[in-house]
C-alpha cells in the first residue's frame, strides 16, 4: 500500500523537511536524479538560416525549425504569479530565431548546440533540450524530416 506524500507523518528516520523531497520511482527511498522536473516548452520555432555543407545551402538559405524543452524550478513563478520567477520565453524565442537566422554553420548539431548554450544563459534553467529540424535537407529520396536533438546541463 502506497501512501500520498500529503499522508506522511514525520518520523526521526524521515523528518518533515524530506516529505515534500522527489522520491524514486516506487515513492520511497532516497531522491532520484529521474525526479520529474519543472519545464518550459517551445515548439516549431520558425526562422530561415544558410546553414549545410553545400554552397546552394548557404546561398539560397533554408527554413530550420527549432524545439526547446528547457528544465528550471517553476515554484517561483507557480507560486507568485512573477514572471521575474520563470524564462520569458517571447524573449527565448527571439534569441533562438536570431541563433537560426545568424553566422551560417555547417552542421545542425553546431547550430543546436549554439541554441542550446543561448538557452543556458537564462536564469534558472538547468538543462535544455534542442531539436533542429531540417525540413528541406538536400536528401535525393523522399522524407518528412530530418533532425537533431542533444541536451545540454549547466557545468
């Protein structure tokens, strides 16, 4: 039988200052690095870049679309109703689309990780995770997408 975290009494071996702490998977034992945390999502960022390998790329440009799951602590803003206590992520989306429409690069694992180092400089975010879509990728056979996703922690 498994009890909520609201149920617990304080016990010496598990004071009233660990309740609230993430558990495990199963609710017990010590806190989990796979604790589920707090996250800010932007989805299908739009820009135009000249970013590939091929010289056409770099001279006509080409549509890249960028996701962003950032991972933050969002009590301060959940609890106050501050926007001084999340990211401002109008002000995310424009530095991510000013990343895309920026110095070309070769690859987009370059151009995520650009996107996601411009992610770690907001306050209080801990990890990013970037994908860049390609859409129109110089790929002779037909295909939906092509992609690339990393993540990246504050060290």
């Amino acid at each position: 039988m498994t009890s909520a975290a609201n149920d617990l009494e304080p016990t010496a071996d598990w004071p009233a200052s660990d309740l609230s702490t993430p558990r495990g998977p199963s609710g017990d034992g010590p806190p989990s690095s796979l604790a589920p945390r707090d996250r800010v999502v932007l989805t299908g960022l739009r820009a135009r870049g000249r970013h590939g390998v091929y010289d056409f790329e770099r001279e006509q440009g080409q549509d890249f679309v960028v996701d962003v799951v950032l991972s933050l602590d969002l009590a301060p803003a959940s609890t106050t109703d501050d926007l001084r206590g999340t990211v401002d992520y109008g002000v995310l989306a424009e530095a991510v689309v000013a990343d895309v429409e920026g110095e070309p690069l070769n690859l987009i694992e370059a151009l995520a990780e650009r996107v996601a180092r411009t992610c770690l400089r907001q306050p209080g975010v801990d990890e990013v995770e970037v994908t860049v879509h390609k859409p129109q990728a110089p790929i002779s056979v037909a295909f939906a997408d092509v992609a690339v996703t990393l993540r990246r922690s504050r060290a």
